[in-house]
C-alpha cells in the first residue's frame, strides 16, 4: 500500500500502468481521477470511487491518498512518460 497524506497544498501522483485501488480525499479543495469518478466535485471536499461499485481483484495495488486543503490529480502514466524518467 502507498500512502500520502498532507495537511495543506497540492498532491500530484503519476503512476504505471496497472490495477489500483484508490483511496482517495480532500476535505477542502478539488479532486481529479484517472480511475473511476469522483463525487462531491466542489469546494468544500471530494471523494474517488471507482466506476463500476464492484470490488477491486487481489492483484490491484492501493493508494491512499488524503489532503486538508488544496488539489489532489492521480494520472496514469502513459508509456512515452515513463520511457522519459
């Protein structure tokens, strides 16, 4: 499990191609998921949650991810993007 946690500011994760299960939320501020929606989109808090309900299979990595106040982006790293680090 990865987590990362903040108080104040902006969490950005980039991360490989594969199967995650995220965990992700912001008290004040906005979220932004490339895995499954995000609800409560608006100032005052957001929550991930994956699109189709069900669970997640074993072999999905999780992230944790929680923040007080600011912005938390989750991308999925393309191929061309991980060649260039």
């Amino acid at each position: 499990m990865s987590e990362i946690t903040a108080r104040i500011g902006d969490i950005e994760v980039s991360v490989p191609e594969g199967r995650y299960d995220v965990d992700a939320r912001v008290r004040i501020g906005d979220l932004d998921s490339d895995f499954g929606r995000v609800r409560g989109k608006a100032l005052i808090g957001a929550v991930a949650y994956p699109d189709c309900c069900q669970p997640t299979p074993g072999d999905a990595k999780r992230l944790y991810v929680r923040l007080g106040i600011g912005d938390i982006r989750i991308r999925k790293m393309t191929a061309a993007r991980a060649a260039v680090k």
